[in-house]
C-alpha cells in the first residue's frame, strides 16, 4: 500500500536480511488497511456482498461463492456485521498475498528482485489499497493465483524433487482460485501455455501431477458448476454477457483501456511492469522463469483490452494479468544500474508519501465530512461513498418496519446498499429486470400483498410504474454530508404489492 517508504533508503541493497524488511513492510501496510477500514464507508460492492453472504448458496449470479462464503462464516463466527469485522479476513489474505509476491519474485529471480516486487505491489493502488482492503473476490483470487504461481515455479525449477505433491497443491490452490473469480480459468490456461511451450513442462505433461492438479481444481468449481445447471446456466450467460461483441467497434477502445489500466496502478508503476512484461514475451521460452510469469500475464490482459474493441468493459478485469508482471518488474529494478536504482527508490517514497496523504484526506471526507468546505467546492467525489447507516435511524423513528413490510429500490446498487442495512431483519427487494442475486435472495412473488417501502432517486420514484395498489406521496429521505446533501433520495409507501 504506503508503508514502504521507511524501509527504501541508499543502503536497500546492503540488507543482509530482505526477508525480515518485507516483513516489516507488509505488517506496517496491513496496520495501515486496518486503519484506512475502519474509516472507509461500505462501497458499492461490499454492501452488496454484505447482504447477498447472509443467504448460503452453491454459487451466486455475479461470481464464484468464496469471498461471500468467507463473509458470510466470518459473520457468523463473529456475530457481527459490523464493516471493519467483516473487512478483517479479506486483510489477513492481503497480507498473506504481499509475502507470496515477496516470495514468488525471490523464488524466480532473487531476493532483491522479490523485495521490489513487494514494494510495486504494495504501491500499486488497486492492489495495495483495493484489492487488499476491501470485501470483494479479488482478494481470495490473488492470494490463490499468487500460491499457485510460486508453487508451480517451485516444481519447475527446482527438477529431480518429487512433484506429485506440490502438483495436487497446485491444483488446489487453483480450484480456490476458481472459487473466486471466473479469472482462475486463465490462470490454469496460462500455466498450460506455459507447460505446453517448454521442454520440462512437456515431460511434466506426460506425468500424473499436472493431470492431478486439473482433476483437484475441477472438484473445487463443481459448486458452481452444479449451481449454474440448475439455474439455466445464467452466471456463465451473464459474464459472456458483457463482452459486448456484435455491438459494434470501438476502435481506440483498447488505448482507453490501456490509459486506465495505467491510472489504476499509477503510470509511473504501469510503465516499468509493461516494459518488464513486453520483454518477457519478445524473450521467448528461452528464459523460463520470465516466461512462466508472461504466460500467466498474457491472457488477462490481451483478452480483456482486446474485447474493449467491442465495449467499455472495466479496467480491473486485466489486474490479475498485471499482478505477474510485477515480479517482472521487480527483476527489472533490482538489475538497475546505481543511479537508476536510486531514482527507483525516490519514486517509491514519494508514491508512499502521496498515498498516505491522499487517503488520510480521502478516507475521512468519505465518513464524515471532514474536508467538506474544500471538497464541496470542487464537487465531492467522496460522495460515492456516503454512508447509507443514516437511513437506519430515520425508518425506525418514523415507524415504518412493520410486519408484511418490505423495502424496496429499482436499482441493484441501491438495493445492495439497503439490503446490508436492513436485509437481516426486513426483507429488501429489488424491482428491475438486473436484480442480481436479488432473483435469488428474495423473489418478489413472496411478497404479494405486502407493504413495501421504496427508496430510491427522484428520477427512478417518478417514472418507475410501481406495481401497488395504492401509493402514498413520495418523502424526501436524502442523505447528508457534513449538514449538506450528498445524495438525493426519496421514498414512498406503497401497498398491496402486486408482483
């Protein structure tokens, strides 16, 4: 994350120790999530995993189950939902997949090499603040992606070893990665291209190992495999879904993209890890161990910035095929020369800097307000992330959740952000043809003839056809931000509700 600036200093090169350095890096980052946490309100994402985990399920319509199994036990483990208790495991595996960066890079091209791949990484903002904080799938997907890679480069150069055990590790590891996210798919066809175009991973091929470690990931995705059968395949319809193809050519698509995939990891980061990656690949299978880390790179982000040609798409999809090209990137800076590396190192401490001060403003905006006279000026964009718990106090003192009452919104974001309110002991319903897992989670023909109450934007309350019998005036129901409006909603009650 932002915690690495004590630790890069002109005699980075002389410790004897990195590992203990990495170490101290990563506990200083993790202390620095739980803080960053524990202000951060709820994203979009998040309160919608928040209350989506609360019903168990084989699998789920937006993803793979495990990040929301893992909610979904820890809540119950803990009896709280409280967000810093929840946000806890997915910190704990951000730790866990910083020393497995650490160690994948130290494995592959040596220690120096690992310590500056825990530094990128830690820096990079989608890794370091995003994925390894928040409630969402990337997080178990890395720290399973990030074992499996170090274990299958363990097994390929380290010949003569017996395999067949850190095969089936492989492979578990893998499975967990499907677990995850759809992406696990290419992290076992990048290990397969990677097998396929050397001439150990061919003979690795004509052993049981690899073929073990194909059959233990398959057992890991039959959840979702048997969750989708049953449900018309519809998870797998809607992720091919979004590759827009047959809409049309967007022919600067891919350079959008690739500007935005920039800004994610930060250009002056994203520059050296396509540098280090585009000369893996011009390099060949002749140098295996940039070759495994290219291969496993190569098909996120080709297949993903290649469908921009067709639609927008979304930045964060290429990330996992970014995430090895960091060690790539690490070999890189520590082979730099002395005066490059010592830029390297001011460049590090300055991102370090710059983050620390960026989310020690940002993150208190989000909650509280705290920088609203500067922030309302420019136009707030912390007010995506307004806490909805005001909403909670205002329903209970005006003594609306009655019995046969449901809440309700148009939108599945909206809705996602109720149902983490309310959802525990109010049933909340989304109304719209993308209802998500909501289809699942509550089905609207349950609720015929109950009275629901419906909070959403003026827009939405105004020209949605709601199906009651009967509607009450709409009621503003904003919510504020530091004494002002940060986002304009408003509710109306409606009654007998007709599905």
């Amino acid at each position: 994350m932002h915690a690495t600036a004590p630790f890069i200093s002109e005699s980075a090169p002389q410790i004897k120790d990195l590992g203990r350095a990495a170490l101290a890096i990563i506990v200083v980052a993790t202390v620095l999530r739980v803080a960053l946490a524990a202000v951060l309100p709820a994203g979009v994402d998040e309160a919608y995993s928040i209350g989506v985990a609360r019903q168990f399920s084989l699998s789920y319509f937006d993803h793979p189950p495990l990040h929301l199994w893992l909610v979904g036990a820890w809540a119950r483990l803990t009896g709280s939902e409280n967000l810093l208790v929840l946000r806890l495991p997915f910190i704990a595996l951000g730790a866990v997949s910083s020393w497995l960066m650490y160690r994948l890079g130290a494995t592959l091209f040596g220690e120096r090499a690992g310590f500056w791949a825990l530094i990128l990484f830690t820096l990079a903002p989608v890794f370091g603040v995003v994925h390894l904080t928040m409630i969402l799938p990337d997080g178990p997907l890395i720290a399973a992606a990030l074992g499996a890679a170090l274990v299958v480069a363990r097994i390929a150069f380290r010949p003569g070893e017996r395999t067949l055990g850190p095969w089936a590790l492989a492979g578990l590891l893998a499975g967990l990665a499907l677990l995850s996210k759809y992406h696990g798919v290419l992290l076992i066809l990048g290990v397969l291209l990677f097998l396929l175009t050397t001439p150990e991973g061919r003979r690795q091929l004509l052993r049981p190992g690899p073929w073990v470690a194909a059959a233990i990931a398959g057992l890991c995705f039959l959840p979702v495999l048997v969750w989708n059968a049953q449900n018309d395949w519809v998870s797998f319809g809607f992720q091919s879904g979004r590759s827009g193809i047959g809409s049309g050519l967007r022919w600067l698509g891919p350079l959008e993209s690739l500007a935005i995939q920039g800004g994610y990891l930060l250009p002056w980061i994203f520059v050296p890890l396509a540098w280090a990656l585009v000369r893996a690949i011009a390099g060949g299978p002749q140098n295996q161990r940039r070759w495994l880390l290219a291969c496993l790179a190569l098909l996120p982000i080709a297949i993903f910035t290649a469908l921009t040609l067709f639609s927008r798409g979304l930045a964060h999809w290429q990330m996992p095929g970014w995430l090895f090209a960091i060690p790539l990137a690490g070999e890189l800076l520590a082979d730099a020369g002395k005066r490059l590396g010592r830029a390297a190192r001011i460049v590090a401490i300055g991102t370090g800097v710059l983050l620390v001060a960026l989310l020690g403003i940002g993150a208190p905006q989000a909650r509280w307000g705290t920088f609203d006279a500067v922030f309302h000026a420019l136009g707030d964009p912390a007010d995506a992330l307004v806490s909805w718990e005001q909403l909670k106090p205002e329903l209970e003192t005006r003594g609306l959740l009655g019995p046969r009452t449901f809440i309700a919104s148009s939108n599945w974001i909206r809705a996602g952000q109720l149902n983490a309110l309310f959802g525990k002991d109010i049933p909340v319903l989304c109304l719209c043809e993308d209802a998500r897992q909501f289809r699942w989670l509550n089905p609207p023909e349950r609720y015929a003839g109950w009275t629901g109450i419906i909070i959403d934007t003026p827009k939405r309350i105004n020209e949605t056809n709601w199906p009651f019998a009967e509607i009450g005036e709409a009621q503003e129901m904003d919510l504020m931000q530091a004494g002002r409006v940060a986002l304009r909603l408003k509710m109306l009650i409606g009654k007998d509700f007709t599905p």
